[in-house]
C-alpha cells in the first residue's frame, strides 16, 4: 500500500501498524534494530546499534539466540544496475521513500501554481507490475483532491503520467484480459503506456531508452523489479539466489540449516512444477500458515507438510 502513501491517499502515521502494541497484545517481544550478522553454530543473531537523529546512542550493538529463525524480511526495489536510477528515481520500498515521493510531489504542485509559463507536471514510473499501475491511478485523484487544499490551478491535463515497461503488457504477471481491461481505464484517465522500452540511463531530468529516445520527466520513480536485502548474500553462508533470496526447500526451510525458514519476497521456492512463487501478498500469508504449521508439527515429531501455493485472484486498485 505505500503507493497510496506516496499519493496521499493514505496516512502512515494513523492507519500504521505498532509492532509493541501488538507484540504485547499477542504475546511475543518485539526488538526494534537491524539484523548485520548470524552464527548459525551457536544460533545468534546480531542486532547493529540504534542510533536516534542526533547521532546519539539509544541502544548498543545486541545479540538474540533462537532455536527457530524465520526470515519475513521482504524485498526492496531492483533497479538492474542501470545507470543514475538510484541517484535519480524515488524506490517506493519503504514508508520513507513513500513519504519523501509525497513531499515531492505537493512541491512540484506548488512550483507548477506559481509558474505561469510551466504548462505541465511530467512523471515518469518505470515498470507496469501492480505498484506502477496502482500509483498512476492514485496520482490523477490526488490532483482531484487537492483542488478542496486550495489547489485551484490543478486540473488532469496538466498532469502528465507516463508507464514505461520493458515487455508487451502490463501486468504482467496477471492474466492478459485483466492486463488489457486495466490500460484502458488507465488510458481514460490520461495516462501514457510505453510498452516494449527498455531504459538504459536516468538523469533528473528524464529517462534513455534503448531505442534512443529521451523521455522528460520531472518525477521518476522505478518500479521495475525487487531483491532481497543485500546483506543476505554472504550470511553465514547460507545459500540464495542472483537476488539475493534465500533459497528454501519445500518444507520453506532453508537448503543449509534445518533450524532457519524463509517466507515471502525474501525466499526462492521452487513447486513441483517448475514454477517460482510469486512475490506477493498472498504467497507470504500462505508460507507464514505453512511455517507456524510445521513449526508445530515438528514439536510434536510429526511429519511436515509440503507448501503449496495457491492462486486465489488478485486485486488491482485503480482508485476511485
């Protein structure tokens, strides 16, 4: 959902999740800090300093030892090496990013009501998957909405959203008649659809493409892609794949510890058929119930179960 944060749509502040008050509602202890390390000899877990604002110390380097360890890490954006994405895209994989997009984005209103000779607002979001969809929508009722905050010079046709995907179709990993349903409720709302482009370079100014055309853009934002957390690539030794995941069995236990699961964006399971579950929601929920499950049954020194994973449809948000 932090497309709807970087729209506006959403508040983090109010519709966030308190992980100590849930942890303490539910039973568990919550420890706020960063993983930096693992000894999967004396099973412990390495937590770096907490360091505030200030650059003060809150708490000092830590170590947690488990029997159990499940990665639920997510992922953050892949932007393929390509040159000046990081350095010129906002990466919506974090309640910052999606923060700072949202701050942008009401500056670049603003500069747009007080220069008279600037006709438009271009944004540029690379990739056509759910959350470059999703935020091309929020952004035209964004501009809506703002109209009642006393932006009155706002109106659709001097926002310009642009979707630029490197294969045939958007969405691509749903179904082609939901694909072909949603660009033409996208096309109604004024955005542009740039399919079969590759972009090889980004500046602040806008994006190259491999075909050699030069895309302006005010806003970029890649969407193109995930991988898991960097650090996980030399973790104790741990086996993962070319991003980053680790790589699971399918009992979701990790190939080279019996002791240690991984579920979600963060894990690289195979099925029975060849296919690679898809890094989304529903996968995750279903790996969490697969792995609470397990944990429980091998207490009890009964037999695992294989996970599975299972489709249920998806939902695409176009807002309203």
């Amino acid at each position: 959902m932090l497309h709807e944060v970087a729209a506006g749509a959403l508040d983090a502040e109010i519709d966030g999740v308190d992980y100590l008050a849930i942890a303490h509602k539910n039973g568990f202890t919550f420890q706020l800090g960063t993983m930096i390390d693992l000894d999967r000899e004396s099973k412990t877990v390495y937590l770096a300093p907490l360091i505030d604002d200030a650059q003060q110390l809150v708490l000092d380097k830590r170590q947690l030892n488990y029997s159990k360890l499940i990665f639920a890490l997510g992922s953050i954006t892949n932007d393929f090496g390509t040159e000046g994405a990081a350095q010129n895209c906002i990466f919506l994989d974090s309640q910052k990013s999606a923060q700072n997009f949202h701050t942008l984005l009401l500056n670049e209103f603003l500069k747009l009501q007080d220069d008279t000779t600037k006709d438009t607002l271009a944004i540029s979001i690379v990739g056509a998957g759910a959350t470059g969809v999703e935020l091309s929508a929020e952004l035209y009722k964004t501009t809506e909405l703002l109209k009642t905050y006393g932006y009155t010079h706002l109106h659709n046709n001097r926002l310009k959203v642009r979707i630029i995907e490197s294969g045939p179709r958007l969405l691509p990993a749903l179904p082609e008649r939901i694909a072909n349903s949603t660009k033409v409720e996208l096309e109604k709302l004024g955005v542009e659809i740039i399919l079969n482009t590759f972009v090889t370079k980004v500046e602040a100014t806008g994006l190259h493409t491999k075909n050699g055309d030069f895309i302006n853009s005010n806003i970029s934002v890649w969407a193109a892609g995930i991988k898991a957390p960097e650090f996980l690539q030399d973790l104790d030794g741990l086996e993962t794949n070319k991003i980053n995941q680790l790589v699971v069995n399918q009992n979701l236990i990790t190939t080279l510890d019996n002791s240690i699961y991984a579920i979600g964006d963060c894990a690289h399971c195979i099925m029975p058929d060849g296919s690679k579950v898809p890094p989304r929601a529903q996968s995750a929920h279903q790996m969490a119930s697969n792995v609470f499950t397990n944990i429980k049954n091998a207490e009890q020194g009964k037999e695992l179960k294989p996970y599975l994973y299972v489709d249920y449809g998806s939902l695409v948000s176009l807002s309203t």
